[in-house]
C-alpha cells in the first residue's frame, strides 16, 4: 500500500508545492495507507506503531517529498490528544480511528469564560496540513487547573477560517497556513495540555511526547537528505560540465565530499534510531523514559535536523553552476532540509539543554521534557 501511495506521490508532488497545500483526496490516501490510526489509541480502534516503525515511514515519504512527510508526521500528534478525557476521546473517533489533527497553537490568544466553555477570538499561525484535518486545535492561555501551562482547544474545520498565507521557500507544499476563529465557544472537555498526563494506558502514551514531536519533524529532514545524495550519486556518474571538463563523478573533491555526507548522515540516523529503540524498550518494560533518555532523544533529533540540512548544502557546493537555477531539485531540497534545522524543537538551544541534563543540571530550555 504504500508503495502505491510513494509512486503516485511521486507524480502529483510539484502539484501539492504549487497550490502549497497537500490534497485532502491524497490525505485519504495517507489513512488508507495507516498513518492517521499509527497515534490513535488501540482501545479506540487504532493500531498505535513504535516509533522507530512510524518515524522510518515518514523518512520514506520524505525522500519523495518533503512536504508530504511533513504533513504525514502529524499522524504522530494523536499522542497529544490522549490527555483529553476519555469520553470526549470516544467522541472523536467515533467515526472511525483515521483521525487527521492540524495545530496553530502559537501565538496563544485569550480565551474568555462564557456559558458553554470558552469563547475564541484570534489568530494562530503554522497550522500544517490544515487543509485537510477533521479537527484543528489553537492555542490558549493556562488557568489555575493547568498550572499555568497552556493548553490547546480542538475545534471542527467549520468553525475555523484558513488563511491561506504559505510563503516560504522550503516545504511548500505543507499548508501551514493561519487559523482564524471569531466567538467559537469551545468547552473545556475539548481542551487539553500539549504533552499533558495520558488518560490511556498504553505504552505509546508513555514515549515522552514532545521529544516524538521534535522526532517526527527532525526524520523529514533525514528523507530529503537521502534524496539530494542519491541524486548526487547518480548525477555524479554521468553529466559532465559545460566546458568540457571532467564528468563530477571523475572529480577527487566530489567523490569525497559524497562519500563524507553519507557516512555522516548515516550516522546521525544510527544514533537517532538507536536512541528511539532504546527508550521504546524502557517504556514497554513498564518503566518511565529517565530525564538522561529524554534529552538523548532531543539531542538525536536536533543533531539530524542539522547533519541534514549541512549534507544538502554540502552536494549544493560541490555541484556547479547547475545547482544555482531555481528549478534545480537541489535548490528545493536545500529550502526544505533548511525548515527542520529552524524549529523551535530542533534549533542549537536544544543541544546545550541536553548538555545541562548529562551534566545533571536543570535543562536551559521551556517545554524539553
């Protein structure tokens, strides 16, 4: 099935990049192929994955596209729905496990007390794949239940507007459009904690959520890399350069700088999975991922987001005047490796708050566990 899905993938990408939003006829295509049940809990009807298993598919979508691996990971952002309650969750897949969610949850916007819940006024930004979700949530302040910690309210597509803004130069195709939502009256069983305490007991619930999150996003970076070296390779092999020179592949400086970016990149992704299957056996023997695991998980991400984006930028380099034109693949690859490496969960702070927690001090970032 989803070798099925990559093929088409393959043809209908630059369609996606162009309307700068992923179909919802291919998101379907995406449940067909299991990644919105991969987060849905098993008591729901979902078939919840490991996350190695999850994390090697969206690599695989990435290498095809960027855009559509980035859309696809938020199959992963079900874990943060496990902390609703547990009827509100009955409600949202009563339909069926294929859940689709799309966030805007910054900046955070006020949310005054009514009759009802909450009523909304504001404006989110970054809501990937929002085009096609079947629920949206946006971000709203804490209150004394919360301790402060903001929360995130779920509401229906119709009562949200999309504004279609996505200007970017890498992943293009992602949608990330801005929600709008004007007196929308949420009640407070549709909001939840991002990364809140689970109310299911299941053992993905127990992976630490927001290092999945940093994890999910960190992969499409690794994806779009393996696709600028196997283009590297191949192109090195055959074209020659305008002026008669030597073919690339019969250059020294390229050959070793193709090779260096492989056996980096290969090795940011062996530590990345190794970590990944390491905290996944913790928490299927029972026991809580310790804060040392955690920050492993955060470091690995981070380190591949940028291992990443230096090996697209490193084939850029050694490729000629060719790489220089806008319609040159690397030039779109480049754009898309550079989105990971920016994050809020992926940039540089990320390494030196894992560094305070092998240090055994307290981590130098909001939000790291």
């Amino acid at each position: 099935m989803l070798d099925d899905v990559l093929a088409e993938l393959a043809v209908r990408r630059e369609e996606f990049r162009d309307q700068k939003f992923v179909s919802r006829d291919f998101v379907a295509r995406l449940k067909e192929a299991g990644i919105y049940r991969a987060a849905t809990p098993r008591r729901f009807g979902g078939e919840p994955q490991a996350p190695a298993d999850f994390l090697r598919t969206v690599e695989k979508i990435s290498v095809v596209d960027g855009s559509t691996g980035w859309v696809a990971s938020f199959g992963s952002a079900l874990v943060y729905l496990a902390a609703l309650p547990l009827e509100t969750q009955a409600q949202l897949y009563a339909d069926g496990p294929d859940v689709v969610f799309a966030g805007g949850l910054f900046p955070v916007q006020p949310a005054a007390e009514v009759d009802g819940g909450l009523q909304l006024d504001g404006r989110w930004k970054f809501a990937s794949g929002c085009m096609g979700a079947d629920v949206l949530g946006v971000g709203i302040p804490g209150d004394a239940s919360t301790a402060g910690k903001p929360r995130t309210a779920l509401l229906r597509p119709e009562q949200v507007e999309i504004v279609q803004d996505w200007d970017v130069a890498g992943m293009r195709g992602t949608g990330s459009f801005d929600l709008v939502v004007r007196g929308a009256v949420v009640p407070h069983e549709w909001t939840f904690i991002r990364g809140g305490e689970p109310m299911v007991d299941e053992p993905l619930y127990r992976y630490p959520t927001i290092a999945y999150a940093a994890q999910v996003l960190a992969v499409v970076g690794a994806g779009v890399a393996r696709a600028a070296l196997d283009y590297a390779v191949e192109t090195g092999a055959g074209r020659a350069g305008i002026t008669g020179a030597p073919k690339l592949a019969d250059r020294p400086y390229y050959r070793t700088a193709v090779a260096q970016a492989e056996a980096d990149l290969r090795s940011a992704r062996a530590y990345f999975y190794e970590v990944t299957e390491q905290v996944w056996a913790t928490v299927l023997r029972g026991d809580p991922a310790t804060a040392e695991q955690n920050a492993h998980l955060r470091l690995a991400a981070a380190h591949i987001a940028s291992t990443s984006a230096s090996v697209v930028n490193r084939i850029i380099e050694i490729s000629g005047t060719a790489a220089i034109f806008n319609g040159h693949p690397l030039q779109q690859w480049a754009g898309d490796a550079l989105v990971p490496q920016q994050h809020a969960f992926l940039g540089p702070g990320l390494i030196d708050a894992a560094g305070a927690v092998f240090m055994g001090q307290p981590p130098t970032v909001p939000g790291f566990h």
